[in-house]
C-alpha cells in the first residue's frame, strides 16, 4: 500500500514542535473569536419586544452603498522619461515615455485615499480621473480600456520586440496591470 506524503500547511503543522504547535493554533483560535460577529452587534431590541437595526451598522453599510455610486476609473501616467516598474514583463521594468500610462485602475476611494500624495510624487506618476459613476459601469470601462490597450498609439509606435538597451516595446497591458483588472 502506498502512503502519501502530506504537503501544504498539514505537513508544516507536522513538522512543528508541539510548544509551537500549540501558539499557533491558539492565536488563531483567538482571531476567530475577535472577528466573530454575532447578532447583538447589528440589531438592538425595541422596547415592544420587535428587533431594529443599530445606527451605527445603518451608517456602515449606507457609506459602502454610496460609495459604490462615486466610483472612478483612472490612469497612472509617467511623469518624465524613465523605467517603471512592469508586473507582467521578464525584465520587472519598462522604459515609458512622459505621459504614456502606467496603469489603468478603479477605486471608489479617490485619488488621496488610493494613492498617497508622496506615493504618486516619488513613483513619478500623474493621477488622471478617465471616467466616474456607479462601480459597474466603471468596472465595466476599467475591462474595456484594458482590452483595448494594445491598439492604443503609444503602444503601436513601439518596436514589436526588444531593440537595442532599451525595454521598450509593444505590450498587452500596461506595465503596472498584471491582469485584466
């Protein structure tokens, strides 16, 4: 009979010193607890014997609500000539000229709660607003212009392949989009 290894996060719990063992799944057990949510923190019990809501789980849920209505699809362009870190090419970098984009996103936060001001200032990125309206329809747009990159002009003036020193050329998607997303 043939006995299988175990692999993944079984083999590493094995592999523990029983001490050890025992923090672990401790501390775990003891985040479980802290992020349990019973009925008690959402609802409160009206004087005639019916349930309500609690205001304050009323406000939480009614700010994700509206936040999906004030949703932004955005680009991250360069600033200046240079190589900019690249999620999808062998190399980690790519050579973009100034105002060619860097990223194609969507956030429900605004551009200062994305990305901090000094984030934007040492990447050397240029925060553009394309688009705004409720998550899907831009969710929808953020798709569209993905799709749509390789056929953009800044893209098609590249050479098909590398040339030379530098990482430039034609790409699926820009440098900081890993996915379609």
């Amino acid at each position: 009979m043939e006995v299988k290894e175990r692999t993944g996060v079984r083999q590493v719990l094995d592999n523990l010193p029983q001490p050890l063992k025992g923090a672990i799944l401790l501390f775990l057990a003891i985040c479980v607890v802290m992020a349990y949510e019973n009925f008690d923190d959402f609802v409160e019990k009206k004087p005639d014997g019916t349930y309500t809501l609690k205001k304050k789980r009323i406000k939480e849920v009614q700010d994700q609500i509206d936040e999906m209505d004030d949703a932004q699809l955005y680009y991250l362009i360069a600033k200046t000539d240079g190589y900019y870190q690249c999620l999808h090419c062998k190399q980690g970098s790519f050579f973009l000229f100034a105002g060619e984009i860097a990223k194609i996103g969507t956030t429900v936060k605004g551009e200062t709660k994305r990305y901090k001001p000094q984030f934007l200032k040492r990447m050397n990125f240029q925060y553009v607003i394309i688009d705004e309206g409720d998550i899907g329809y831009i969710l929808r747009k953020e798709k569209e212009h993905i799709r749509d990159y390789p056929l953009l002009p800044e893209n098609l003036r590249r050479p098909d392949k590398p040339q030379g020193k530098i990482l430039r050329y034609r790409i699926a998607r820009p440098p900081l989009n890993m996915v379609d997303k």
